[in-house]
C-alpha cells in the first residue's frame, strides 16, 4: 500500500481535511521542495482490555519458564524500578 504525497504547504492549508482523512486510517508523506521529509500515519488502538477466559486460553500455550526464572524476572523487574530514570 503506497501513501499519497502531500506538501508541507498541503499539509497546512488543509491540516482540517488531511488530519480526519488521518483519523480514517488514510496515511500520507509529507514532501518540503520535493523531498520526502514525513509521514503522518493512524496510531494504532491496542486493547486495554483481556477477558479472564482470553488470557487462559493464551496462557494454555505458553512456555513454562519455571518458578526460578519467573522470580528472577520479577526480581530484575522490582529493582529496575527502584533506581532513578536518570541512571538508565
């Protein structure tokens, strides 16, 4: 699926037009003198939500990574956390 090519100047005289066309699913390449210098896509909703009965039908599935290797990651997780954002 190719995306249709709209200009910086496009892109602001019909910011309205282009942003619901957006909203829609439609995705465009902005262009500046002829260069392609973006793109404007639709995020994509991923769902908040998993049933009970969802996650144990994908949980059937899985991997068992074992007790050991559950708590490490738990462990890796919870230290993780306690350290600054600064430090990572």
């Amino acid at each position: 699926m190719t995306m249709a090519e709209i200009t910086q100047r496009d892109l602001r005289s019909r910011s309205r037009e282009i942003m619901d066309a957006v909203e829609r699913g439609q995705s465009f390449t902005v262009t500046r003198d002829g260069h392609r210098i973006g793109e404007l896509i639709p995020l994509r909703h991923r769902r908040r939500f998993v049933s009970r009965e969802e996650f144990a039908a994908m949980s059937r599935n899985a991997p068992d990574a074992g007790l050991d290797a559950f708590r490490a990651d738990q462990n890796a997780a919870a230290n993780h956390e306690l350290g600054s954002a600064y430090d990572r």
